[in-house]
C-alpha cells in the first residue's frame, strides 16, 4: 500500500526535520554563557569601558562555541549579513551598539542614521580608536574594512558618502552587534 508507506514516511521526515531545528536551536553552554555576559552589560558600563583596549584571542574553536554560525560567518569569516532584513537596520532606541564578540563599546544610537542601504549606518564610532580600519581588495573593489580593536572581528566597512559632521557611513552588520539601551539602566 504505497500511500501508507507515503505517509509514514512523511511523519519520519516531519520527526526528523523538527529534532533537526530544535537540535540547532539548543544553545551550547559557551553560547549560553557568551549571551549572558552580553546581556549583563549596561549602558554605564559600556561607558565607561569604552577606553579599554585590551586585546582579545580566540581560537577558531572558541569562536565558534560561543557564537552563531550566521555570527560567526560575518565576524570571523568577514561575511555580510542580508540588507534590510536584519536586526537593527530599522533600530532607533537610545542605547549603545556593542561588539558581538567581546562586549566591546563600538557606537552610540547618536550617530546612527537611515542610510537606505538596509544595514545599521553610524557617521562616526563612539570613540575613534573603538574601531581599526584594514584595507580590503576583496570581490574586485577597493574598501576599508571595519574591525572591532579589541578582538578584531570584522564588523562592517566604511565609506565616504555619509551625512554630517564627518561625511562618512560606517556600514555595519547586525549579526556583528549587540544593542544595550539606555532605558533600561536608567529604570533600574
Ligand atoms: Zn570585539
């Protein structure tokens, strides 16, 4: 009876593909952990951690446990997330951007504008030395990379066509950060 087989098969390919995405959705403790101290950051603390510099390594492994693989695609791999459809291309809280990989202070919500470009747009870090700019040839043009300074985790690029008072857009990946609001410290 081939339409019985059909349907057992069917609900052996249900099971299969549901144990498969709950699969990826369990957190490894590394993960867990790496969320937890993100979300422990608060607005006064990124303040006043902007300043510290102090160099972050990792091994590929680390990396890799602690992160997401679409995270871990843009910030380690150099990738680029999907325009317009990602997390913060349409936030506009007040609060301060976050490296993902290291917690480190990268923008304020002050220089963030609407660049149409479907990505996270700032005019300027929050500090100048937040960021390191590298050169990139990639894909047949010629860029300036933007890297978290502390961990060096390749964030975004920067342009030359931004709006007042630097003309510059620093085009980022939302994957490559984590927003904490100033809100919610000031609630508490
Ligand atoms: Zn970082």
């Amino acid at each position: 009876m081939p339409r019985k087989y059909q349907l057992i098969n069917c609900i052996l390919l249900s099971a299969f593909l549901i144990s498969c995405s709950s699969e990826s959705q369990s957190q490894s403790p590394d993960r867990e952990s790496h969320q937890h101290f993100l979300n422990q950051i608060t607005y006064q603390s990124a303040m006043s951690n902007s300043s510290d510099h102090k160099k972050i390594e990792r091994t590929e492994e680390e990396w890799k446990n602690r992160l997401s693989s679409e995270e871990f695609r843009v910030l380690r791999k150099h990738g680029t997330e999907v325009p317009f459809v990602n997390k913060y291309n349409s936030h506009y809280e007040d609060g301060i951007y976050v490296c993902k990989g290291c917690g480190h202070p990268l923008f304020h919500s002050e220089t963030k504008f609407n660049s149409r470009s479907g990505w996270p747009s700032y005019w300027a870090p929050i500090k100048e030395d937040a960021v390191i700019e590298k050169e990139d040839r990639s894909y047949f043009m010629n860029r300036t990379e933007i890297l978290c300074s502390k961990c060096e985790s390749h964030l975004g690029h920067v342009f030359d066509d931004g709006p007042e008072p630097t003309g510059l857009r620093y085009c980022m990946n939302s994957a490559a950060l984590h927003f904490v609001s100033k809100d919610e410290t000031e609630d508490d």
